[in-house]
C-alpha cells in the first residue's frame, strides 16, 4: 500500500457529495410530484448550507495528499486528523438530513432507497478493491 492508501477508506464517498440529487431519487426510488417538489426543496437549502463544509473538506483532503506526497508524516497526520473531524460531521448531519426522508418516502420508497444506498456502497468498495489490487495480480 503506498504512503497515502488509507485515505480512501476513512472517506466515504457520501462526505463528499453529499445526498443524492433530486433526480436521482426520483428516478431511483419513483419520487413524483409533491415528494420530488418537497425533497428538491430540502435538498436544496441542505446543499446550500452544507457546501461551504464539504468544500473545505475537499481542500483538507487535497492538502493532506499533498503531505503525503512530500512525505511530511507529520503534516500529513494532522490533516488526517482534519479530515476525519470534518467527515465525521458531516456524517452526523447527512444522517440527520436522510432521517427527514422517513416522513417523505413512502416504506416501499424507503425499502428501494435502502437497496440503492447499500449498491452504491458494494460498488464503492468494488472499486476501492480494484484500485489497491497489484497491477501484477491483473496480468495472470
């Protein structure tokens, strides 16, 4: 594993893009009407109010990368750290934007939600697998 391998996995991919567009869902979950009208207006003052933070957390991400890459250990250590509280937080806040959907998804809608959320992640870690594969283990 090289020197910055382990920033993949403390960073879901969720931290940085937030909740899914409206459009998504919709087409995910077959929001219409009303709950696409209601959830297009959450998600927008969310992303509003919320970019600023997962902005930051993209530069904190890039500097951290960045210490890695001159080997500053130290450096790149305490903009892990960085990394991880902002994550965390916004971890804690998407939790609590997602919690507002339990009175706007129907339980099918929400069941089908679930499925979508869990794909998303098997094929983050797919790919996460693919990334830290050796280039040898491909050419057998």
């Amino acid at each position: 594993m090289g020197p910055g391998g382990p920033r993949h996995r403390m960073i879901s991919r969720e931290a940085l893009e937030g909740p899914p567009a409206p459009a998504l869902l919709r087409d995910s979950v077959g929001l219409s009407g009303g709950q696409l009208e209601r959830y297009a207006q959450l998600y927008s003052h969310y992303t509003a109010e919320t970019g600023p933070v997962r902005d930051s957390l993209r530069t904190s991400i890039q500097a951290m990368r960045a210490a890695f890459e001159r080997d500053d250990r130290s450096e790149a250590g305490s903009r892990r750290d960085v990394v991880q509280r902002q994550s965390k937080a916004l971890a804690v806040r998407d939790k609590a934007f997602e919690k507002q959907l339990e009175g706007l998804l129907s339980k099918e809608q929400e069941k089908q939600y679930e499925k979508w959320k869990d794909s998303r992640e098997q094929a983050r870690r797919e790919h996460g697998r693919h990334l830290r594969r050796p280039a040898s283990e491909g050419n057998l």
